[in-house]
C-alpha cells in the first residue's frame, strides 16, 4: 500500500463520515448487520464497510450482445478508478438486449430491463452507480433505472467499432446491410460478394459505427450531462476509452460524496441539449422515444412538439453514415461531439449541468474541429435545417417523426397510392409479387407494428422497395409505418405514428387506394379521405388478427400497460420514480 492510496482513502473516511445509504445495511453490531458485512468479506478488509462508499457498476456485457461484449475489460477499469479514490466496486450484472440479436424487438425489453436495474440498484447498499452500455437499448435502460432510483450515476458508453471497409470503400454497420440486400434483390450485387461483406462490416468489438441509435444514444446522454464530456464516442478499441472509464470511476465517489444525483442536475435544460445536439449529429429517430421515456421517470415535462421546436431547424453539421459519407472512427478524430457543440453553443442552455457538476457548455473552450469533411462549420452544414421533423394530420392525430437529413428531398412533399400491408407477414408474402399493383409514386403503409400491436414496436419501418421497381433503379419511396426503424437505416420514412393501430389509431382504417399526401414544411400527414368517411369504417378482420395478443409472460404485461410512442413507450405504472428508499429488513 502505498502513502498515495493510503492518504486517499483516509480522505474518503473523513468525507463520508456524516454517513453513507450503505451503512443502513452494514454500520452497526446487531444480527443484520452482522449478515450483510459477513456474506461480503470473501478476502474483502474489515475497513470496506467503514465510510468507504460502495459503487455499483452496472454492466450490460453479454455475448449475445455482441456490441457489448468487451464490457468487463471496461469494467476493469471503472473498478480501478473507484478502488482508488477510496470507494468499493461491485460488479453488477443487469439485463443486456443485443439488438441484432433477440426476437421479436430489443424494444420489447427496454422497459424490463429499466425495471430490473432500478429494482436491483434500490435493494442492494449501494451509494452511487457507473453505467457501462452500448447497443440500442442498453443506454436508455440503464438511464431511465438511474432517474427512477436518483442515486449518484455516470455513464460510460462502449464506444462504436472501427471504420468497415470493402472494394475500397467505407462500408457502414447496418446502412450496408440496408445498401447491399437492396443490390441483391435488384441484381446488381451477387450473394457471393454480399455474404463476404459481414466480416468487412463487422471488424472490431464495439456498436454501430454509423450514426445509429447506439451512437446517437452515447452522444446525446453526453450532451444530456450524464456522461463525462469529451467521452461519448471513443471508439471501442481505443485504449483512451480505459483511460476515460478509470477516471470515471473516480468521479463516481466524488459524485457520492457530493450527493449529485440525476434528480441534481438533470433539468429540462438538459433535454434542451440533448435534443440540440440530436439534430446537430443527425441522430438516430429511436433517440426521441428514449429522451421521452427518460424525461417522464424525472417528471420533466418534454413532448414532440419539444423536438420540432428546438431541435427541427438546427443544421446537421455531422457527415456520418446514413445521411453522409463518414463513419465514428472519423467522427471522433475530427474532434467528437464537443466540436460539435462548440459551433452551435449558441443554440444551447449554458445553465444546464453534467456528472462533473459544472455547466456543459464549460468545455467547449478548447474544442476546434480537425477535420470540416467530417464535422462541417455552421457556415457550411451537411443540411441547413436536418433535425427531426414531427408531423400531425388525420393519419398521427398524436404525432408522427420523419428524418428529413435521411430522406430523399424530392419526396419531402409529396403525393400518392396507399399500398397497405396489415402485418409484417402480410409485407413479406407480397411485396415482391410482380402482380402487386405498385409504382414509384405509391406509398407503402405497414401496420400493427407498434408498442402494443407487434409487439415492441420493431425497426420495420424502413420497409424494403418492391424487387420490380428496385429493377427499375427506384431506390427510395415513402413509406409509413407505426413501428420505429434503425438508427443505422435512411429514406423518406414516416414513423412512430401515434396512436397506432393497435391502441385504435387511423392508420387501422387506411385501405390500398386511399390517397396519402405527405408535407414535411408543413408538417402534415393526411389521408385525403372525408373524416365521415373515417368515422364510418372499421379496421379490417386481417388487421385485427395481425395485432399481438400474448396470454401470459412479460408480453402480456407489456401489451396491458404500455403507453404510446409519443410519450416515450414506457409503461403506464413504472413513469416517475420511487427514490432509493428501502423500508424494510430481509431477516
């Protein structure tokens, strides 16, 4: 032991000597307490359990996530951290959700997992918690359980993979899989050349390197404040990445030690940031039903019309995948997300704070860009007005997203032939049919895809092209839809439209010839069909039958009680927080 860790610690005692929420569970010489440091110890010091806070390090790492896996290398570190400025990790296995991976939707299981770690955050003595996420869903669990729990919490995002290459190219994580199955299905690309595609795509430990959900959730939570600036968005392999989860685990008792709890510094400022820089980055439309989610655990007031008023006329400085050229190993060497900030700091709430406790704004200082292919000026942006457009009419009575940035500009205002689909079955059984009465100007609606129809509300949205127009050289159409679609996905998609059909929304009541016209400037979806004409139908037999109907299990309870998506998915008993307060004794 050296006279450094030595000198740290009793400096830890000194400032936790006014008492620690851990020491509801192991101060004391009664029986209880007696339990609790007993099943502990294992080679652990008597002096762990004296004012030494206890820091929880919540790691989605799971092999089935494979965006997560290099989890527990991080974790190393964080513990590293923490066991320096005097703290006691703890490892803490929560629920992970690969988003590749699990059926029927990772979404399915954001709010479980939420659930879960909340639960297991307020039973065990913890004082302060560090976050270690990545895919899709990981991130905006592990934050709605911190908000509902309102201990001390950091996060540490995985960071995305290396750049994928192939035939000399960038090759995007999941925009080439859109890109190349499209050019299989028209023709263009043989299956030979696609399938030796997934080894060029998939180089790295590490999530999407496009400006995917996975990405769009690291930054956005950094420009929320709940991660340590300058951090969100290192890539997986970069050793600074264990470097920046050391340090962190050291801000996690300092934290503890100044009781800054997400309740502390998470305002609806920060959600004004967070959603500045969403469409700054050309973020990932998922980001939207997340930020909500969050937002109702803390009881801050944030709706759509929130998004299209700060976020939808902000210019998308970033040239990533799948609205640009580049990817996140480019992103971060161009100078990250606080270059970024830097060019639109007058567009953000100074007042809002981070995990450090200071403004997030302080560390725009010193935070140039290096490279204006990659992150343009605001002189020069990728698109002048690129956020996320929020669009009503008699189609999304409650609200409906579109990604302009992501969207081909022709079909921005546009009119055409609804082609309906009642299930994602009925999608796949016909839409490559040559007798599918389709064209380019048709817009195809997908239903029954939404929190309570599918459920989960799947990354089906951006549905592909009918193979006979691909052959044509069609390559984009609109598209509605009331599930979500990757962050890693493009084209001119209308999503998330609220209420679904499942919960009775109008797109149950569409039929294939119906009209549809579309006017992002005006913000408009609409059916041209009279509203008497509406009130007068009823869904199909095949729509209803295409609806979830679970019997038992988490789908049943989830079916019951989840809200919809234009007030964050969540479920209608799990909004708001209940603190970390634990009543009662186990034994």
């Amino acid at each position: 032991m050296t006279f450094q860790t030595l000198d740290r610690r009793t400096d830890c005692w000194k400032r936790f000597q006014v008492g620690l929420r851990s020491d509801q569970w192991y101060a004391g010489q009664d029986r209880n307490a007696y339990i609790h440091r007993a099943w502990m110890r294992r080679g652990v010091p008597g002096d762990a359990f004296t004012g030494r806070p206890q820091i929880a390090i919540a790691n989605t790492a799971s092999d089935l996530t494979p965006c997560n896996a290099h989890l527990n290398e991080v974790a190393a570190s964080v513990r590293n951290g923490v066991y320096e400025a005097g703290g006691i990790p703890l490892d803490l296995p929560v629920v992970s959700l690969g988003e590749t991976q699990v059926r029927p939707t990772a979404m399915l299981w954001r709010n479980m997992a939420a659930m879960a770690t909340e639960e297991m955050l307020r039973a065990n003595p913890i004082d302060g918690v560090v976050l270690l996420g990545g895919c899709d869903k990981t991130i905006p669990s592990l934050l709605m359980a911190a908000a509902s729990v309102d201990l001390p919490a950091v996060v540490v995002p995985g960071g995305p993979m290396l750049n994928g290459t192939f035939r000399g190219g960038l090759l995007g994580c999941g925009t080439g899989v859109w890109q190349l199955s499209e050019e299989v299905r028209a023709g263009t690309l043989s299956q030979e050349q696609f399938t030796r595609s997934e080894s060029s795509m998939i180089r790295s430990r590490g999530h999407c390197n496009t400006m995917g959900t996975a990405s769009t959730m690291a930054l956005v939570a950094e420009a929320l404040g709940t991660v340590v600036p300058g951090v969100a968005g290192t890539p997986a392999p970069d050793s600074r990445l264990l470097e920046a989860a050391h340090h962190t685990g050291r801000l996690a008792v300092d934290m503890v030690s100044a009781d800054r709890r997400p309740a502390t510094f998470l305002t609806k400022a920060s959600f004004h940031n967070a959603i500045v820089a969403l469409a700054a980055i050309g973020g990932s439309t998922n980001a939207v039903v997340h930020l909500l989610a969050i937002a109702g655990r803390l009881g801050i007031d944030l709706s759509l019309d929130d998004f299209d008023r700060i976020g939808s006329r902000v210019p998308v400085l970033v040239d990533l995948q799948p609205a640009g050229r580049f990817l996140m190993e480019d992103f971060h060497r161009a100078g990250g997300l606080l270059a970024v900030l830097r060019e639109i700091r007058d567009l953000l709430d100074p007042d809002a704070l981070t995990v450090t406790g200071k403004p997030l704004v302080d560390g725009l200082d010193d935070a140039p860009i290096w490279d204006s292919e990659v992150i343009r000026t605001r002189a020069e942006p990728l698109v002048a007005e690129g956020g996320i457009a929020v669009l009503r009419g008699n189609l999304a009575p409650d609200g409906a997203l579109i990604k302009p940035a992501a969207a081909s500009q022709h079909l921005l205002r546009h009119r055409g032939r609804a082609v309906v689909f009642d299930s994602i079955e009925d999608f796949h059984a016909r839409i490559d049919d040559p007798e599918l009465d389709v064209d380019a100007d048709s817009v195809l609606v997908l239903r029954g895809c939404g929190p309570k129809g599918y459920p989960g509300m799947p990354e089906v949205s951006n549905m592909p092209l009918p193979k006979k127009l691909l052959e044509q050289g069609i390559r984009d159409m609109v598209r509605v839809c009331d599930g979500r679609m990757s962050g890693t996905a493009y084209g001119t998609v209308v999503l998330h439209v609220a209420p679904e059909a499942a919960a009775g929304g109008p797109l149950a009541l569409v039929r294939t010839g119906d009209f549809i016209t579309l006017d992002v400037e005006a913000r408009r979806i609409e059916a041209d069909v009279p509203a008497d004409e509406f009130a007068r139908r009823t869904p199909d037999e095949a729509t209803v039958t295409g609806f979830a109907t679970p019997r038992r299990g988490w789908e049943r309870l989830y079916v019951d009680h989840v809200l919809q998506a234009d007030t964050g998915a969540d479920l209608d008993f799990l909004v708001g927080s209940s603190g970390s307060e634990v009543s009662r004794e186990s034994h």
